[in-house]
C-alpha cells in the first residue's frame, strides 16, 4: 500500500464522517445549504447515513477488505457527483466547492486504490 492512498483516503473518511456527523446534528450550515437546493430535511439523515457508509467502507478497505473500499469510493464519487449536479440545478454555485472537494476526494481515493492494488 503506498502513503499518498494512505493519507488520501484518511483525509476523505475524516471528511465524511466529519460531514455525516454534522448532517446528523442538523447543524445550521446544513440545514442552510440543504435549503438552497430544496432538499428536504427530512433527507439528511439518509444521506448522512451514506456519507457515513463510504468513510467506514474505505476504513475496512485501508485494513485489508479492497473490494469493499473500492465500492465504498466508487458509491461517494456517485453521491458526490449528485450533490454537484443538484448545486448546478438549483443554481446554487457560491458554495460549490464544497460538494466539489469531497467529490475531489472521492475520486483520488479510489484512483489510487485501483493504481496501487492495495
């Protein structure tokens, strides 16, 4: 396993379990942002829950279960892409980043699980 995957895929489980986390709390940014997109509230917890699904599904990929991370990165690359192109049909693009860098994540993540084998 090389350190640049190590180190990307850390950060990307700690900043969606950081994000789950907030979802769940139904955090003021959250709720914020989720109102821009007209995403109803009582969406958060499921996303959260995905959210949460990917960072602990890369976790067991980095201890050994590769497929399972593998599928773990691909299914937040999907998530993430959703929750851009959401941004760009409610258009909402002041906060786009956000949703941009966790998609950024996602892909490096399981780029570099495909490329190292590990």
């Amino acid at each position: 396993m090389h350190l640049a995957q190590v180190i990307v895929t850390a950060v990307t489980i700690a900043a969606n379990a950081g994000i789950a986390a907030a979802d769940f709390a139904k955090a003021k940014s959250v709720l914020a942002n989720s109102a821009e997109v007209q995403l109803p509230p009582s969406w958060l917890p499921w996303l959260a829950t995905l959210k949460a699904a990917g960072a602990a599904g890369l976790l067991l990929g980095l201890l050994g279960l590769r497929p399972l991370g593998i599928a773990a990165a691909t299914g937040l690359v999907l998530f993430y892409t959703g929750a851009v192109i959401t941004h760009i049909r409610a258009r909402v693009h002041h906060n786009i980043a956000f949703p941009g860098a966790y998609l950024a994540l996602a892909v490096a993540s399981l780029l570099l699980a495909l490329a190292t084998g590990a």
